[in-house]
C-alpha cells in the first residue's frame, strides 16, 4: 500500500534518504505516516507557467516567510510545485490535512521532509515520539533549532494550512517562523490567513504575501489555459471568458471543460465571489449534467475517499475497472491529482472533490456512510488500521470504532500521538458509546492519569464503572472486570489492600508476556510495597522486568527497576542499586521513555545515588529532570506521585534546600487528602514532615520551589501565545495565569517573561 511506509511504493521520503546515502533509522517511523503528504505535487502537462509569480518567489533578497492565501481554485499548489521545479533549492513538502490538528503529528511531518534534505538532530524525533513531551517546551525548540542550523538553504512549504484549527500546532508554526535559516524558506499555503503574526512580520520586513489578485490569471494566461485544454478561440472570446470568471482559475479551466462536452459559449463560464453555492450549481448544470451516469456516478461516489487507487475504488464501488478509470480521468483532466509517479494513487482537486461530496449529500445521502463502510473494510483486509478507524467514524459506526480504537489506543499513544487518541475518544463520547463499551472505557481513563490529567480520568472511570453494572452477565460476571481491576488499581482510590486485591484479579486474567499482565505487576508491586512487604515486592518488580520485556512494556520496566533501585539503597545495597538503576537507564534511554512522567521515580533514584556518592552536582541535575516531568504526575497515578515526591523532597532536606523540600511535601498533602490509604507512602511523608520541621538550611525561595502548576505553565511561557491565550489552552483564568507567572519571575529572580524562558533554559527547566 503506498499510504504507508512499511508497505511503500514509488518514490517516497525514505527513498531520497537512502539515494543521498543516509540509512533510515529502523523503527522511528509509524506505519501511519503518509509518503504521498510528504512528496511535492507533479506539475501536469499543459498546466499554465506562472513566470511572474515564480521570479517574485525565487529571487535571492526575498523575505524568509511567504504566505500564499486564496480561495480554492486560485492554483496555490500548482505556483508552489513550478517554482520547486524551477528552482535550484531543496523543497521540503507537507501537504497538511485534518489528520495533522494532532500537533505532533504535524510536527513528525516537518521533521521528516526536513531530515529527507539534510539529516536532523535525533533528539527532536525523540521528543515526537513521547506522548508526554510537551509540545512548546521541547518538541518545538528542537524543531526550530534543527530548522534554524540546517547548513544549506530549504524551502519548506506547508500546504493547505488553512485546515489546522489545533491551537498548539498553529503556535508551533508561528515559532518556526522565528527560526528560518537565511536563505531559506518558510511557506504557508492555504485558503486562509496562516497562523503567523503577520502584522509584525509586516514591519519587520519579513513576509511575502501573495493573494487572489496575484494569483488570478492575466488575460495572456487564460489564453494558454483554454489551449492547453484543447480549444481554439479567438481573442473576443478569450477576453469575454476571461473577464466573466474574474481571471479565477478554476473557473477558466470548468468552462473549458465545459465547452469541450458540446456547451455553448454563452453560459461557459462562472465567476467565484466567495460563494460556493455559485460553483456547485454551476457544476451540476453544466459539468456534471453533460457527462454519463455512469461517470457521474463514480466521481460523486469516489469523493467520499481522501486518496483512492483501483483497488480501493473497486471495493468501494462494488465494480471492477477503477484503476482504468482513473488512468483516464487523470489524462482528460486536471481535477484529478496523482500522488506517485507510477500513477497508482491520487486524489480530486479539493475544490472539486468539495463539489462532488455536496453532489452525493444533495443526490444520494443514504450511500454516504455504505460507501464508507466499505472504504474501512478495505483499509483493515489492507492492513491500514488507522485509516480504517477514520472511515468507521465517518460512517457513524460505532462498535466498528469503538474495536478499533480498543486495539490502536496504545500503539497510537506510545508513538507520542496522544492528541489522535484523545479525539477518537472524544468522537466516542460525543455519540454515546463510552458508557456501553466499558473496556475502551477503562482505556480511555488510563490516557490521561499517564499525561497528567486526573479530572478526565475520574470522570471516565465513573463512566467505566457504571458501563460495567450495565454491560454485567446474569449471573453477576463481566467480561469487562479484569480491565476494571486494573484501572483500580491505578488508581488507588480504596486504599493499598485493595490495590493489592485488584492488580492480582488483573494479572491472573491476562496472558502471560502481554503488555497488560506487566503493567498488573508492576502495580502489584507498588501494593506490596506500601503493605510493608519490601522482599515480595522485589519478588514481583523482578517477574515485572522480565513480563514486559517479553510484552515490549519498557515503561514499566524501567519503573520496576528504578523500584528495585531504591529498594537495594534502603537495604545499604548501593552497588546492586547502582546496577538497577544504569539498568533502568538503559531502558528509558533505548525505548525513549525519558520524557514520561513515571520516569520521575528513576531521577529519584539517581539523586539518591548521587548524593551518596557525594556528587551534589549531579544530584542537582537530577532533581531538574525530575521537577520537569513530576507535573503530568498526578493523584490519577497517587502511589507512584507520592513515593516520587517524599523521595525527592529527601534529596532536598539533604542539600538544606528547605524551600523545595517544603513545596514537595505540600504536593503530597494535596494528593494524600484524596488519597490517603497510601500505607508506607502516607507514612514515610509523616516522618519527613517531622523532619522538616526540625531542620535547619537556607529559607531563601528559588526554582526548586517552583510548584506543579507553576511548572505546567513554564513551557507555554516560551510561546507567541498571549496570557489570555494561555489561559483559554490551559483552561484557566486570565489571572490565575498573571499570578502563576508573576510567581515564576520570583523565583527565578527575574522580572520579565523573556528573562524568565531564558532564565529557565540555563537552569535546564526549559529546552534551550
């Protein structure tokens, strides 16, 4: 299948790395990625050559930014892919679409058309793939800093940017526009204004805009367009047509169809005023009314798919020949796009396809969703899981979702599209299916207790619940407990016994070497552990280790060995805690974990045995990296937020850094008050609040005294983002977000939001 790298035709982006003769890099890539977003688009024969435009576009004193924006039709694509093929630079291309308001889906699109010209640092594919990293605060600074150092010039082109309405990506793009190297490019192409602030690029002098009247064709071009298609006319008919559709286009080229089919030239033409309602019922009245039904029947049905290919059409259409059919649409017409060279895959011109969808609505709205239905079916015989789930929620399928999402939440999840995962659940919520489907339930709670997000957690898990007395047997079983169990066990709401009861209920029901059965392990552990019973909870951390290595849990692996860590430095056993912890390491290090909330009990550790060793530097660097993830570790995941945070506060008290022991313990008194079954946990915070109050060191406030809240705003401070904007993502209030800054310059003891981003770079708080 062409649409993924792992079954990919033609000459796609892995491709150009390997010619250039750099090695792909195994098993960075998803199976989800699309080679044919990432490849410029043909130029077609016969299409009009935009001189002008493409010399404004190429000359060397040209501004780093260029925004290409008009309505559909306007050619936008086409100037872009002549300029590429004119030019003498590298083109990076995305061809953006809904799929990519996942930011960092977006994001991993970018990188990899900018690593296909020159490789990039690895760092920033690390960062794409945790579902944790955060977006502004170290995906994007990676980003910007490989675009920025790139040693030859690139023009990176963004298609159809008018599709992103995700807040986080848009900024992204803004950020980029900071980072452009000289005499390199950044393109922004789409049908709206692009996410940038151009008033300011504006005056600086560093944005070249190009609108509909750049883009409308002069009377000379309307004249090759209707040749190049195949009609003669003299210079009045020319001029008439080109004076009614406004120099626009798609409209010249509709009229040249049309007059090709037999239409009289009195009624040729139309004119785009913004109005699509004028195109539409232009098409059906002159365009689509003068070809065959048949015709007619296979472009408005093929519409429903975003790319097709003979075989994709054939299942959809219940018919034979497509691929044909294709071949000879695209020879008769530009409306047709290929998207390889080999002329497997293509796709309808957006402005036509929008045509053809609203044909189907008003002819046929009953086959929308059986053709649907049939374009995922197609896509899992295919092997296309992702692309299948798409279509069933188009359709309105819910079970069909519903499976799929169950299957993909992880695999998605751990390839760092949390966004993705959050907006197929979202679709489920919003047709009622959570509640009468308990298990993607339970999955669709776990989400957001591992991304820090425990309010969205309680509420699903209530709706897991009261799915699960519905969805019982008869005779009082469930196919949906051992998932339940489970989630329970996460979250800790009814004590350490309880935990205990429940992770053993998961672990027995699921099979040995699943990924489910290790995380049952490890939080069968974490019981154990807070009953007091350190050897067994060794026991079960060690069967852990090996349970998810087996299952590919490496997560939770590199947990139970930071565990086993800790344990060893509580037994005096410093050198097997030193190797459980290198080992540990190894594990966040090759599985690219390093990122993930959980992994705040492996710096723990670390500082521990660093301050052992007399190594306060390191132990320093230790509690930074912890203090950058302990944020996303909430009361959702109360045993290992607790243990993490009395672990670290311990390292504090040792430094005499009182102020960042004291702001840890507060933490963990908000999460003991709604969790306080914790056993050992809740206890071992006693003793230290006791300690603390006896102790002696420095009082002085400074960044180790930086609250979680305070931290979760740290890396939208190094945002284009406005404080009111700020706060309408992070769902707060205008002032809690001045106050929560304001906090931040304290401590940090500066007195601006630049001071305090460029403050907290050299601190190691935020990515430099």
């Amino acid at each position: 299948m062409e649409l993924a790298y792992v079954r990919g035709r033609g000459m796609g982006v892995s491709d150009v790395r390997q010619q250039a003769g750099r090695p792909h890099r195994a098993g960075r890539l998803g199976s989800d990625l699309v080679v044919s977003k990432m490849r410029r688009p043909l130029v077609r024969p016969g299409t009009v050559r935009r001189s002008l435009l493409i010399d404004r576009l190429a000359r060397g004193d040209l501004c780093p930014v260029v925004s290409v924006v008009a309505p559909p039709g306007y050619g936008k694509t086409t100037l872009l892919s002549q300029w590429a093929e004119r030019s003498g630079q590298s083109f990076a291309w995305v061809s953006v679409d809904e799929a990519d308001n996942d930011p960092k889906v977006l994001l991993t699109y970018v990188a990899e058309v900018l690593d296909a010209v020159e490789p990039i640092d690895e760092r920033v594919f690390d960062a794409l793939a945790s579902p944790v990293s955060s977006v502004p605060g170290s995906v994007v600074p990676r980003l910007g800093s490989a675009f920025a150092s790139m040693s030859a010039p690139v023009v990176l082109v963004l298609d159809d940017v008018h599709v992103l309405h995700d807040r986080e990506g848009r900024a992204a793009l803004s950020v980029l526009a900071d980072h452009v190297p000289g005499g390199s490019r950044l393109v922004l192409a789409g049908r709206a204004q692009p996410p940038l602030r151009v008033a300011r690029l504006r005056a600086e002098g560093r944005i070249l805009e190009i609108g509909p009247s750049d883009l409308s064709l002069t009377a000379q071009e309307a004249s090759s367009l209707l040749r190049n298609a195949g009609l003669t006319l003299g210079e009045e008919e020319v001029a008439a047509l080109h004076q009614r559709t406004e120099g626009w286009p798609a409209g010249l080229y509709l009229a040249a169809l049309y007059l090709r089919e037999g239409g009289p030239l009195a009624s040729a033409a139309v004119s785009f005023g913004g109005d699509d309602r004028l195109v539409s019922e232009y098409m059906e009245s002159e365009f689509l009314a003068r070809i065959s039904r048949r015709q007619r029947a296979f472009l408005t049905r093929t519409a429903v798919l975003e790319r097709m290919c003979g075989p994709l059409c054939d299942a959809v259409l219940e018919l034979r020949g497509s691929a044909a059919v294709l071949a000879d649409l695209e020879r008769s017409n530009l409306l047709l796009v290929p998207l390889d060279r080999r002329r497997e895959w293509y796709r309808y011109h957006h402005l036509f396809r929008d045509m053809l969808l609203a044909e189907l609505r008003r002819l046929e709205p009953e086959l929308m969703p059986v053709l649907y239905r049939r374009a995922a079916r197609w896509h899992e015989h295919d092997g296309a899981p992702g692309a299948a789930l798409e279509y069933w929620m188009q359709a309105g399928d819910v079970s069909a979702t519903a499976r799929l999402a169950a299957a993909l939440t992880f695999p998605t999840y751990q390839r760092g599209r949390a966004a993705t995962v959050e907006r197929w659940f979202g679709w489920l919520e919003d047709h009622g299916a959570i509640e009468n489907h308990p298990a993607v339930a339970a999955l669709a709670a776990m989400i957001p207790a591992m991304t820090g997000k425990p309010a969205d957690t309680e509420r699903r898990a209530g709706v897991a619940e009261r799915g699960a007395t519905v969805a019982s047997q008869p005779d009082g079983s469930s196919s949906t407990e051992p998932w339940l169990a489970l989630l329970r066990a996460l979250l800790c709401r009814d004590g350490a016994d309880q935990m205990r009861a429940d992770a053993e209920l998961a672990a027995k029901a699921t099979a040995a070497g699943s990924f489910w059965r290790a995380a049952s392990l490890l939080f069968l552990g974490m019981a154990h552990l807070m009953a007091g019973d350190p050897d067994q909870a060794d026991a079960v951390f060690a069967d852990q280790v090996t349970e998810a290595r087996a299952a590919g849990g490496t997560l939770g692996a590199c947990v139970a060995l930071s565990e086993r860590s800790l344990l060893a430095i509580a037994r005096g056993a410093w050198d097997r805690g030193e190797r459980h912890l290198s080992e540990a390491r190894a594990v966040a290090r090759q599985a690219n974990v390093e990122d993930y909330p959980a992994v705040t009990i492996m710096h723990a550790a670390a500082a521990r045995m660093a301050l052992h060793q007399a190594d306060r530097p390191r132990a320093r660097a230790e509690l930074t990296r912890a203090q950058r993830l302990r944020p996303a570790l909430t009361y959702a995941v109360p045993h290992l937020a607790v243990q993490a945070r009395t672990e670290l506060a311990q390292v504090h008290l040792a430094l005499a850094d009182l102020a960042g022991a004291r702001t840890l313990m507060r933490e963990v008194d908000e999460i003991l008050l709604r969790r306080p079954g914790l056993g050992v946990f809740a206890r071992r915070a006693q003793d230290l609040r006791a300690e603390l109050s006896h102790a002696r060191g420095s009082p002085a406030v400074g960044a180790s005294a930086l609250t979680a809240a305070e931290l979760r705003l740290l890396p939208m401070l190094s945002t284009h983002l406005s404080f009111p904007e700020i706060a309408a993502e992070m769902f707060l209030s205008r002032n809690t977000v001045k106050s929560h800054a304001n906090s931040i310059y304290r401590k940090l003891g500066t007195s601006s939001r630049s001071q305090a981003v460029s403050r907290s770079r050299d601190l190691g708080l935020l990515e430099a």
